[in-house]
C-alpha cells in the first residue's frame, strides 16, 4: 500500500453480518486511524471521549492505551459490530459502546473532552447536520479529529464503470471544500492533511468484497439494479486494465482527508 500527501447507509443488517470478517478487512482503517492519533497535541489528556463509529472496537483500545484516565464510549449502528467490540473490550472497564446512528448523537445527554471518528461519516446522511450536532457535543476548547474518504476516492472504479453503460456509478464522498466550510464556522486551529492511500488487489472479487465490508459502496446515484452478471464483471475487469500494475495488480485509490480542529 502507498500513499501521498498533499497539503491543505449501507443496511445496519449487512455491516452487522460483516463484523466479524470486518477487522480482517480494516487494515486501511487501521493505518489512518493510527495517523489520526498521531495528530492529537502531545499535551491533550481529555477525561471524556467519543469514539462515533467505533466498529469493532479497535480505536477505542488505542484511545484507551493512550489516554488510561478517559471515559471512553464507542458509538455504532451495527448491532453486530456493538457486540464484537464489547467482546474485546470487557477487560476494560473505561471502555463501553452504545447503539445509535449519527443523527441520535444529541440524545447521548453528555459533552465530551475528544470528539474521534475513522472513516465514518461519509455514511451520514446528512453530513452538516451531523458535523453540527458532534461540535455540540464538545466541551469549550475540546478536540474533533476525524478522518474521512473525500471526493476522489475510488477514481478508477468510476471511470471505468463510465465506459460500459449509462448508469450513473459515481461515489458521492463528500468535497473537502465543503467539509472545511462546515467546520470553520464553529471551530479555530484547524489542521488538515489530505492524503492518497494506493492499495492493490489480487481480483476484482477481492477488491468488491473489501469495498462492501469496508462500507465504501455508497450512495450511488440511478443505481444499476441487482448484482454484478458475470459478463459484467469481465466487461469491468477489462476496463481496469489501463490501471493494472506491472505485477498484474488493482489498484485502488482512497482520497483521505485527515484533521483536528479545536471547538471555538
């Protein structure tokens, strides 16, 4: 996997079945979660944290690692996902999940120090709304770090599909432009990275599978009906051919934005 720099609803019953294949297919996650966290002040010690879309769990340990002394709750739609976090969480006792959806974030009845959320809320559903009601829940001066898959995510794949029919197949990850206008409205000290990940793919079929458990099939506008035919997923496998590596690869491209802002 490579990447660069640059200065600057899918069903709860399919994420839900997927938990338990899901950490395998995370690794992505894992490495700009794991970013994220580098981007918190080395100084910040926050006793109260919310970690919005915390899937299985894994970023809720890491926080938990880092800062000992927090309250730490994990917040996920997928029942499926609750379960396996609090699984491997039991031994922790600073650590506990709650079932909910981004647009229930005001009924928690809480503020919070640390506002955390990894590769998520491109699932809103209504992401101003959303980004709205999470720097609500901040106590003055507290942090919201997130990362998200933005605009050019999945390129390929779209351009592809553009020259086998007349389906509209792109991906509507959020612009950057509009996130960073949501946000200045209520915070200061915003620092953002914008960073190309490149990960390759043996097959289409593993690449199809690691997009739909990674919850990266969204939105799609006048959507084809059904599942891919087998003819049709040739017909893709051909398109993709400009975009092979030398070894034969898929390679698929995640536009990620990465930042923390700190509440006005």
């Amino acid at each position: 996997m490579t990447h660069t720099h640059h200065a600057t609803h899918i069903s709860k019953i399919n994420f839900s079945t997927a938990a338990r294949s899901y950490d395998q297919a995370s690794s992505l996650q894992r490495i700009v979660g794991q970013r994220l966290l580098s981007y918190l002040p080395q100084t910040f010690q926050p006793k109260s944290i919310l970690d919005l879309g915390s899937g299985t769990g894994t970023l809720s340990i890491k926080l938990s690692q880092r800062f000992s002394q927090a309250q730490i709750l994990g917040l996920d739609l997928a029942e499926g996902m609750i379960k396996l976090a609090r699984t491997k969480c039991a031994d922790q006792p600073n650590i506990s999940f709650t079932h909910k959806d981004f647009d229930q974030i005001n009924t928690l009845n809480k503020a919070f120090d640390l506002v955390i959320s990894n590769f998520a809320l491109h699932w809103s559903k209504d992401l101003p709304t959303t980004l709205k009601a999470i720097l609500s829940q901040l106590n003055p001066n507290g942090l919201f770090a997130l990362s998200i898959p933005v605009e050019n995510s999945f390129h390929e794949i779209t351009a592809c599909w553009s020259k086998l029919d007349n389906y509209t197949h792109k991906l509507n990850f959020p612009k950057v432009s509009s996130l960073l206008n949501c946000l200045s409205d209520q915070c200061t000290e915003l620092v953002f990275k914008r960073v190309e990940y490149t990960k390759e793919y043996t097959s289409m079929h593993h690449l199809r599978d690691d997009l739909k458990q990674l919850g990266s099939a969204n939105r799609q506008s006048n959507k084809r009906p059904g599942l891919l035919t087998k003819n049709q997923l040739q017909q893709l496998l051909s398109a993709y051919d400009e975009y092979r590596s030398p070894r034969g690869l898929f390679p698929t491209t995640y536009d990620v934005l990465l930042g923390v802002v700190r509440k006005s």
